[in-house]
C-alpha cells in the first residue's frame, strides 16, 4: 500500500516548502493548510500519516488542533513545532495527547526521525495485545492499566510509573516500549541507584578517550545506546542531584555530550522513569528538581498493588507455577484449597515479586505435586482479614495498627535478618534483600535498625 500523505499546518510559506521537500525526498506526500480551519476540513475528507502543526495560526492555536485530532481524527499522529527552548508549550501539548515535538529551527534530522517513528504506528493497532497474556488479570485496575499502555505507547511523551516495588514497573515500561512505533528499537534499562555516583556520568552519556584515568578507550553510554528506542530510568529518584541537570538537558536538547566531547550528540531516545518513591514528596524536600519532576511526569502510571486486585491472585499465582515447572523441568504443582484461599487473604507488601518468592519455595517444598498451606509459609503479621488461615492468628494488637506500621515491622524484621545472615555485611545484605547499597543504608537510618 501506498504511504499516507503528510499534513503540514503553518502560515509561513517558506517553512511548508522546506518541509514538503524534506518529506518528498522521503518518498512522502504532502498537503498543505495555512490555517486550523483548512487544517480540520483536510484531516475530515482525506487519510493522514501525520500531522505536522505550528503553535501560531492565524485563526487559533496549535493546540486547539492536538484537542480536535484526538477526538475527530485519533487515529492522526499530531506532532507540534515549537518555538526554540519553549518546552512549557511543548510539555503542554504532550498532555494533550501530541505524539512529538519538533523545535524552531527545524533539525531536518530529528524530523526525519519522527515521521519515521510515526508512519509506525500505522499498523501498532494490531499488536497492542501484545500485552495481554503478559500482564495478567482480569480486575478492573489491571484492564485500565492495560488501556493506558494501549494510548501511551502511540506517544513519544516521556512516562513516569509509579507504584510499590515488586509490582511490576519495568514490565510495563517494556510493554508500552514493545507495543510501540520504537518496538524495533533497543530497551534499554538503568537502575539510577545501582550506578555509583562517580561513574554515573560516564555510564549514563560514554567519554571518549583519555578523558580521564582509566579511559583507555572510547565508550558508548547507556543513553547512546537507546538510540531509536527506550530509555528505562528506574529508581530516578536516586539520581544525584548533579545528574538531574543532566538529565533535565538530554529531554529538553534531545542531545549528550560524552565526558571529555567538546560538542553534544544528538540521540533519538523516548524517556520512561519509574521510583517506588513520591516524587512529589522529593521535590518538596529539595532533593529531586521541579523542572525534571514536570519533563519525566509529563504522563503518570500507576501500577496497582496486589492488595488492590485481590481476585487476580489464583491466575498470577497459577502463571507463576507453571513457568517455574517449565524452569524446573516438572510437572507444575496446584495449590489445595487452604493455600489458596490463604494466598488470596494475604496483604503481600512485596507484592508480584513476594509472590513469586513464596511459590518458588513452595514448590521446592512441596513433596506430593500440590502445594498446601504448610508450605507456603506467610509471615501472620501482614496477613488480611483471612491471616488466621495463613498461619495462625496476628500478633496481639496488630490487627486495630495502621497497614504503614504493619508495613515498617515487616521491613524491619527482613533487613535486620538480611544483616544476620550476612553477618552484618551492609553489600550482601542489600543484594539478598534485592535493593541498592544506598537505599539499604537509607531504609536502616529511617527504621532506626542499629
């Protein structure tokens, strides 16, 4: 089939005929509207690839026309040009759904790699389920999750996801990478508090050669490496303050510049981040910038608890047995009755990972094919309304205590046996217990575990 044409909305007639040859240099046609009036009248009679606009027409704003398409033409990639360093606009029209921006003057470059980001999404219709057997459940949280992936992934915006650790926010940043027009691409995730902060800026932008001591040779950073696809920054609550900065200026310039590079280098990366943290609550406290909290926050996605969808808990826990079966070459064990109703009334504060956690050793445990509830093992104090099935009753009081001091004890009680097991090594302990060295030595300075 042949490719869509190109809708090209501006009142600047040299602007149109330099982008007209652009596209047609691509093998693309284009048509032209001088106006929002022009504009809406074409997108209604004719099929379109894309949508380049200008902010300022002559009888509206750009704007107006991102709102119209998403709901006249929502099949239309809309992407805006905006004027040099003006991101509150381009911010602005990204919430309204745009799929990109492009700054004044264009980069004939960056344009070329946005309209062939966006002729992708053409056929992204049909693989949005490619999702569906992957991020299971059937609650309503989870379908309305699943609906978000499904619109965000026709976006380039950047997307904040929050939720509890073990949830699944990198599952997710890989579905909306997969079910987009970067699918193609690399996924290329970064946990913001793994990388020590001396090596951070080296990781996250390369350095060239003799830069510094120890640089025997070029290196490609994490960010380079993203190119034409997903950056995942995980944990970005973490991130050094210096290295906010940094950050702030590759979503802003879309460029880096290598340690020890004397220019910036374009990348063509989309941005996901994601933190178990408040962000909200860091920038308050002066330890995460405002202006990078607005840039990466341009859309947010929570993931739900398991606490929160109860009833998906038999088909996780279910999806969850057979693929350790498969990863142990056995037949999958079921759950009796007991451990099921036990798994189900257990308020899980570590969530899909806890659960996973729990089965493994289930399954190991388990001599006869099915898993009872004495091999489940659920730690009474974090139990719900059910516990007593669980294990035996709460501990005396616990029951009328708020779930965040529930929730405090437990991880109390799972880092001081971390530092027992590992003799007190702070390192080991943190990786048994699946987190940073620094978020560990945080959690022991908040709890006030000596």
């Amino acid at each position: 089939m042949p490719s869509p044409s190109i809708l090209i909305v501006d009142d600047e007639p040299d602007l149109c005929e330099l982008l007209a040859i652009t596209l047609q240099r691509m093998s693309l046609a284009t048509r032209t509207a001088p106006n929002l009036a022009a504009a809406r009248k074409l997108l209604a009679a004719e099929r379109f690839g894309l949508c380049l606009t200008d902010m300022r027409l002559p009888d509206g704003d750009g704007l107006e026309l991102v709102e119209w398409i998403q709901t006249q033409a929502p099949n239309v990639p809309v992407a805006v040009i905006t004027a040099h360093g003006n991101m509150e606009t381009a911010v602005k029209a990204l919430k309204l759904g745009a799929f990109d921006f492009v700054s004044k003057p264009v980069d004939l470059a960056v344009l070329r790699k946005l309209v062939g980001s966006a002729l992708k999404l053409s056929g992204s219709d049909a693989d949005t389920g490619v999702f569906g057997p992957r991020l299971l459940g059937e609650s309503r949280s989870i379908q309305a999750l699943r609906e978000l992936i499904a619109r965000v992934a026709r976006s380039q915006a950047p997307v904040h996801i929050c939720g509890e650790s073990g949830t699944g926010k990198e599952l997710v940043a890989k579905l909306i990478h997969e079910s987009g027009p970067r699918r193609d691409g690399p996924f290329v995730p970064v946990n913001c508090g793994a990388i020590p902060t001396e090596l951070m800026e080296s990781e996250l932008f390369g350095h060239k050669r003799g830069s510094f001591t120890g640089a025997v040779a070029d290196k490609k950073g994490l960010i380079p490496s993203a190119e034409g696809g997903t950056l995942f920054l995980d944990e970005i609550a973490d991130l050094p303050l210096h290295m906010q900065v940094k950050l702030l200026r590759v979503i802003q310039e879309k460029s880096v510049r290598p340690v020890g590079e004397q220019r910036e280098v374009p990348v063509d990366v989309r941005v996901l981040s994601a933190t178990h943290k408040n962000l909200a609550q860091a920038v308050a406290e002066g330890r995460f910038r405002e202006d990078l909290y607005y840039r990466v926050n341009v859309i947010e996605l929570r993931v739900p608890s398991v606490r929160e969808r109860p009833e998906d808990i038999p088909e996780l826990a279910e999806a969850i047995l057979r693929r350790l079966g498969r990863r142990m070459r056995i037949e999958p064990p079921r759950l009796d009755d007991a451990a099921r109703r036990a798994l189900e009334t257990y308020a899980f504060p570590g969530n899909v990972r806890e659960l996973e956690n729990i089965l493994e050793r289930a399954v190991t445990l388990s001599t006869a094919g099915e898993i009872g509830i004495e091999d489940i093992q659920l730690r009474p104090s974090v139990a719900g309304a059910g516990g007593a099935a669980a294990g035996g009753a709460t501990a005396s009081g616990t029951d009328t205590a708020p779930l965040g001091d529930h929730l405090e004890e437990i991880e109390r009680e799972a880092i001081v046996k971390a530092l027992e097991q590992t003799r007190y090594n702070k390192t080991a302990a943190a990786k048994a217990l699946g987190m940073s060295f620094r978020a560990l030595r945080y959690r022991i300075k908040k709890l006030g575990i000596e």
